[in-house]
C-alpha cells in the first residue's frame, strides 16, 4: 500500500521566527494592545477572523500582505529537509510556502496535473517522482492561497462534487468531461482521470505531521470521515490516518477533545511529547524512517 504525507505548518515554527497563523494575523491586524485583546483574538476562529480583518483593511489585497509576511519570517529547517529526505512520493502540505522543497537543495517545477487557478486539488510541484501537493494554495499564485471563510466553505463544495458528480472542466482534449475521484460512484468516471491530492489522501497510508487539524479545516474532516467509510467498505485496500502530535507540552482539555474525534473517527494517534518541538519531531521522523 502507498504511503503519503501531510504536513503542517509546525513545521515551519521550528525555525527561529516561525510564524504561526495568530502571529501572522496580529501582525496583519497589528498587535494586540491588552491581554484581554489578546485573549477575544484567539477565541475567533482563523477563517473568520480573516474575514474581519480583510473587511477592516485598507490594503486592497490582504493575500500580497500575507504573501510577504510569510516570504519575511518563515525559512526552511532541518526538520523539513529531514521529512524529505524520507522519500514520500507524496508530500501533501497546507504550508503555502516553498521550504520543503528548497530543503532538498534540488530544482522544483510546477507540475500541475490540471488547470486551475482559485483552489488547489491539483497543484503541485515535481523534482523526478516525487511531488509537493500544495492543497492550500501556493505562494508563486496569490489567489490561490486559502484564506478565509469564503474560499474554506467554496473548497469543500468542490471536493465534494469531485467525490460525486465531478468537476467541471473547459479543456477540450477532455471534451468537457467532468474531473472526477478515482472513488466516485459516479458511473462516467473514465481511465485517464488526473492525479490528485484528494485521492492520494483517500487511498494512501496517511501520516498527518505538524498539522493541529483546527475545527475550520471542515475539508480535511470531511475527507477524515469519508476514509473512514471507505475503509469498512473496502477493508485492506484503503489506508489508514495516523496522525503523530509533536508538542513540548502535555496534552491540554483542547487536544485531548480533538484526539478524542480523530480516534472515534479510526485516525490511529501517536502523542510524542519531548522537551522541544524540534525534538518532538525528530522522534517522528525516526519513526517514520524505519517503516517497513
């Protein structure tokens, strides 16, 4: 059975400066003057928050804000080489950035299986067989990058039409066939359908990697619960989720409730608590490195 990898964006705060997703917004709102500021801000979920911000902003295009932002703090690690150098054929990431891939210290093409500009089931980028899937957007195509409630909620409307019916296409060597899932019910599917994330995700052994798997990721919860259901429909021919959290810290009543889901949701949990998170991760990576 493959294996495949989805990484997060803790990843990226091993590095000194590492941005998480509130520092960026406070640094896109402006830092918060009082620690009840502090505390309301992180109550609000991510989506919307940047919804609030975008709609209270001056700047015309918050996503080049972002885009900069990100360009500015975020730099590769050892971490990031180290998972590469595991040779997944496929590293699916939420990160919009680049530094799994300049980790490597090889050459990098686009290599996108399928036109498309706002959303990302087929964006990746090629270095011989092995691919990066940027499932949330990509830096070198600002619009693409999933920010806010909007393109979330329009998201999973397309993967769930991949996953039934299919999804429109103008390309004339498909004559207007519509793209579907390799686990589509759908009748018309036909051979020749592209590579994609979505059906990487569904069918490989998928191992979540610095990924908190926030409640506003509605996509990935709904493709977690649909693994599920093709797993007891299709038993030993769909792989399973282990989700490994790398942390510092036990953990808290928040991650106990998430795990708690993954678990009923038949996500086999790894909890690796070490005195840092780069040490966490290179008990991951260990792990993972010794696979059979």
């Amino acid at each position: 059975m493959n294996r495949a990898i989805l990484v997060g964006n803790g990843v990226n705060q091993v590095s000194d400066g590492g941005a998480s997703w509130s520092a960026l917004l406070n640094a896109l709102a402006g830092r918060p003057k009082t620690e009840h500021q502090k505390n309301v801000r992180d109550a609000k979920p991510f989506t919307l928050w940047f919804e609030e911000i975008a709609s209270r902003a001056r700047k015309k295009n918050l996503k080049a804000a972002v885009s900069k932002e990100l360009e500015r703090r975020v730099k590769p690690n050892n971490v990031h080489a180290e998972i590469m150098n595991l040779e997944f054929q496929s590293v699916l990431t939420t990160n919009y950035d680049y530094n799994l891939e300049k980790s490597t210290g090889k050459v990098w093409k686009s290599n996108m299986s399928a036109s498309e500009t706002y959303f990302s089931l087929f964006r990746r980028r090629s270095c011989g067989p092995q691919h990066v899937w940027h499932i949330h957007g990509e830096l070198d195509n600002i619009g693409s990058l999933m920010l806010g409630h909007e393109q979330y909620s329009g998201y999973i409307s397309k993967i769930r039409n991949f996953l039934s019916n299919g999804v429109a296409t103008e390309s004339k060597a498909r004559k207007k066939r519509p793209y579907l899932s390799e686990y589509s019910g759908n009748k018309t599917r036909v051979k020749g359908d592209v590579e994609n994330w979505v059906d990487i995700f569904l069918g490989s052994e998928l191992h979540i990697v610095g990924l908190g798997l926030d409640y506003t990721e509605n996509h990935l919860w709904h493709l977690i619960t649909e693994k599920r259901r093709l797993r007891k429909k299709h038993p030993g021919a769909i792989g399973q989720v282990v989700f490994h959290r790398c942390s510092d810290c036990p953990q808290s009543i928040v991650d106990e409730a998430r795990l708690s889901i993954l678990r009923a949701l038949d996500v086999k949990v790894i909890d690796r608590v070490a005195s840092t998170y780069r040490q966490a991760y290179e008990k991951c990576i260990g792990y993972l490195s010794k696979l059979p």
